[in-house]
C-alpha cells in the first residue's frame, strides 16, 4: 500500500513539475505584468479549486480549526512571497544566477527536513542531490565572470544592489521550502482545500498591486490567463501538493529539478532557444540522480584494510 501511494505520488510531482515549466511561456504569452498574472491566477485558480472542494464533498467544518487553518495560511503566504521575491530579483541580478540561487531550494528541503522531521541523511543522498545541483549549473551555463562582477560590483551600478538580489532568489527559495514543509505538516487535510485556502490568500495579499488599468485586449491574453489559473494553478496544485503528502522530502526536493529541465525545452521549442551539449550533460545528471533516489540506488562502501 505504501509502495502504491509513493508511486502514485511520484507520477503526481512529475506531471506538476512538467506543467511548471511551461509557466512561463503562457507569462509571456498573456503579455501581462507579473502583478496581473499572479492576480489572475490566483482568481481563476480559486474558482477551478473552489468548485471542484464543493463538489467532491472536500469543504468540511473540522477543516477549520484554528491550528489547522493557520498552518495553511502560513503556506499561503510563503508561497505568494515566494513568487514576489523570486521576480523582484531578476531587478538586480543576471537571471542565470537568480535561477542557480532559487534552485538552493531542493537543498534546503532535503536540510531543513532531515532537521525538522529527522529523516536520515545518506551520503548516497547526498551525493545524488550534490550531482542534481552540478546538472542544473550547467543547464543555466552559468558564467563565473558574472559571479566575480557580482561581488566585485560591476554587474551593477551598486554592489550592495546586486548583493541584494541575490538574497532576494535566496529568501524565495527558503520560502518555498517552508511551504512545501507546511503543506506536509497539514496530511490531514484534502490537498485541493489547502491550495483554495491558499490562493484565496494570494488574492487578498495581491489586490493591492493589480493594474485594473491594462487588462487583456487580445482574446487569446485571456485564454492564456485562464490556462494559468484553471490548468497550472487549479489543476497542477491539487495534483502537487497531494504528491507532498505522499512522498518523503528527498524525493521531493530531486523531482523539483524536473521544472528547469522542462522549461529548458519549453523555452527552445517555443522561442527557438538553443540547446548546448553542456544543458543536455546537465539534464542527463539531474535525470540520473533523480532515477537514483526513485530507485534507491546506494553507492558501493569504502572497504577499510585492517
């Protein structure tokens, strides 16, 4: 039974994590601002998880106790932060290195949840995460020129600018880490009611910032803002974060690589970027070390001579 639900839950994270990486081309697509998307999203992806939590039964009273409902509202808000902090750095920062920085945030999973759960660290893990995070440097081609003009100050007219973005990427990933350890701390309760109670949270936190002013002109903006909210937010989160409920951290946080790989060819097919044979190394590594952790793959032990 446990084996069925794991393997369930995987086939769940993996569809998430393919459908986030297609995000960022209906972003685009939409032709709004950041503000607009989130906003729209966050509507629409309360109405598909809203009727669907009505019809499945999935609104109860015992879902409203207080302990329970603010757990839920914490994750709301680290998620929302998440989505502000990680764009307001592209502001200051070259955006290879707000995604390498972002994407600390498997490693912050596996860490803070091997603190907070006691869940055992291996070295194979380690290893297999260690070799996840050597793929996804070479997905982004990270150029070590823009890490000295970084810190030398020269990648932006005020070094402290640039430092400050990068703590930005840094503190949306560590809050992406704390929703994803919020939402497994909530098993009990119904996947699609955490993600309603969570986006209902991110149109109050986001009102303020929407430009009611530049709406959609474009019939096919529309249908891409409601692919946002009713595919990638309504769908895509009650699919995630029941995977959450179901997998251990580790694997959760080597199934999250899967969303750079596939927005790495979202981005070549739908925008004609080019795809070195530094990126593929790197998608192969992240695949390898993600089949290692799915199947438990242990490193052989070191013999010691006596």
């Amino acid at each position: 039974m446990q084996r069925s639900s794991t393997t369930i839950g995987t086939i769940e994270l993996i569809i998430a994590m393919i459908l986030s990486g297609t995000i960022g081309y209906f972003v685009i697509s939409s032709g709004q601002a950041f503000w607009n998307v989130v906003f729209f999203r966050c509507i629409i992806g309360a109405v598909v998880l809203g009727g669907y939590a009505y019809y499945a039964g999935l609104i109860r009273g015992e879902y409203f106790q207080r302990s329970v409902l603010l757990m839920i509202i914490l994750g709301g808000v680290t998620l929302v932060g998440n989505w502000i902090f990680l764009f307001a750095s592209f502001n200051y920062i070259p955006f290879s290195i707000a995604t390498v920085a972002y994407h600390m945030q498997p490693l912050f999973l596996v860490l803070t949840g091997a603190l907070i759960t006691k869940e055992k660290l291996s070295g194979s893990l380690l290893f297999w995460l260690a070799l996840a995070f050597v793929g996804l440097f070479l997905i982004v081609e990270l150029d070590l020129n823009e890490i000295n003009a970084l810190f030398s100050g020269e990648a932006s007219t005020d070094g402290s600018s640039a430092l400050f973005g990068l703590l930005l990427a840094l503190g949306a990933a560590l809050l992406y880490t704390v929703t994803t350890l919020v939402t497994k701390k909530v098993s009990q309760v119904p996947s699609t009611f955490v993600a309603l109670v969570q986006v209902i949270v991110g149109i109050f936190m986001l009102l303020p910032f929407a430009d009611f002013g530049n709406l959609p002109t474009q019939t096919n903006q529309w249908i891409d803002l409601l692919i946002l909210g009713a595919v990638l937010t309504g769908f895509m989160y009650i699919i995630m974060y029941d995977s959450f409920q179901k997998l251990p951290t580790s694997l959760i946080a080597l199934l999250s690589f899967i969303y750079p790989i596939t927005a790495l060819f979202v981005d070549h097919f739908a925008f004609s970027t080019h795809i070195s044979l530094t990126q593929i190394l790197g998608v192969i590594l992240i695949l390898l070390a993600v089949s290692a952790v799915k199947f438990n793959w242990v490193l052989p032990k070191r013999r010691h001579k006596a």
